[in-house]
C-alpha cells in the first residue's frame, strides 16, 4: 500500500516548538496516528501567510517552492497566528498557486491556532481563511473558535501559569504561545479527528 503523500505547511506550531523532542510536534504525532508515514512538515516559525520572521520568507513566497515542488496529494496549511495584516490576498494567491500547480491535489485550510482564548486577529483571520476555502472550494477545518471557550484551546494560563479556566492550563507549554508536549497530541487528535 502506498500511502498518499501529504504535506503540513505552517508555522512554528508545524515546526514542533513546544514539545520537548525535535520533530515531536502535532504534525509529526499525526503522522504516527494517521499511520500516514509518507506526511512531510513544512513549518516556519514566526511566519504567516503576510508575515515574515528574521528572512524567512511567508507562505504566499514559499508556497511553489515548500508545497507544489514537493508533490503532495494532500496539503494541510495551518497558519494565522502570527498574520496581523490583511491576509486575504495572500490566502486567496496561495490557494491559487497551489491549485494551479496540483490541480488533482486535496487542499485543508486551518483557521488560526491560538494560545487560549483567540484574540480578535486571530478570530478575523480565521474568517479571512474560511471565506477562502468556501470560494476556492477547499476544505476548511476551525480550531480557533468564534467566541470565549468554543476553540480548541479555552481559558487564560499555561502549565507553568494554571489559571483554572480552560484547558489551556494542560495544553500550552509555559512560554504562554506553544503547545507543550500534550498539547502537540491534543492538536494532533483533534485535527486527525476533523481530517
């Protein structure tokens, strides 16, 4: 059997940062629980689909090069976090490269991770990205949530900083942005889960 190739792209969530072992991160334990082994992780920390981070270059710049050279039959983008200019350009001429270059590829956009409750950016650009894959006619998966405690990710502390409100208190590491180790399986299972 040879298992489709798919592709993760995004940012440092996608990269691993949080977990405590190099490529232990949601992406890779998705790998593992698709029993997928054929996944390949394109995570830029910092970066989004406008913004950059200490020249690395955003999604909209890398989207021939980091996901249509590679060939994947299914791509994943998760991004949005860092994005705080209007991403809608950027969504949309991503899709379009990609489209354009894997016509018969399947395409998941994820709304913004968040680190707790979404802040009103990521609430909008998670709108942006929903209103893109309804257009484009990809598929659209919503970790972020529309309100307090419907995301993924509720409440206002991390494993170094309980909070008692959500259960962001078990799922992000005490940086306050990433996800720590259980936090990676979390994103893992749950996006498997609407996969």
């Amino acid at each position: 059997v040879n298992p489709k190739k798919a592709l993760v792209a995004g940012d440092s969530f996608t990269e691993g940062t949080g977990a405590t072992a190099q490529g232990s991160g949601y992406a890779t334990r998705l790998s593992e629980i698709s029993g997928n082994f054929n996944l390949v992780v394109s995570g830029s920390g910092g970066t989004g689909y406008v913004a950059t981070n200490n020249g690395r270059p955003n999604l909209e710049t890398r989207a021939q090069t980091d996901i249509v050279d590679q060939s994947p039959d299914i791509v994943i983008i998760a991004m949005g976090i860092n994005d705080s200019l209007d991403i809608t350009s950027a969504v949309t001429n991503t899709v379009d490269t990609i489209q354009t270059g894997l016509p018969n590829a399947t395409i998941v956009l994820v709304g913004s991770w968040t680190a707790g409750e979404a802040t009103g950016q990521m609430i909008t650009n998670t709108a942006i990205i929903e209103s893109v894959a309804n257009s484009k006619g990809v598929y659209f998966i919503n970790p972020t949530g529309t309100a307090n405690g419907d995301g993924w990710v509720t409440g206002t502390g991390n494993d170094g900083n309980l909070q008692g409100d959500g259960n962001a208190d078990i799922f992000v590491s005490s940086d306050g942005t990433h996800p720590n180790d259980a936090g990676h399986e979390f994103h893992a299972q749950r996006l498997y889960n609407s996969l």
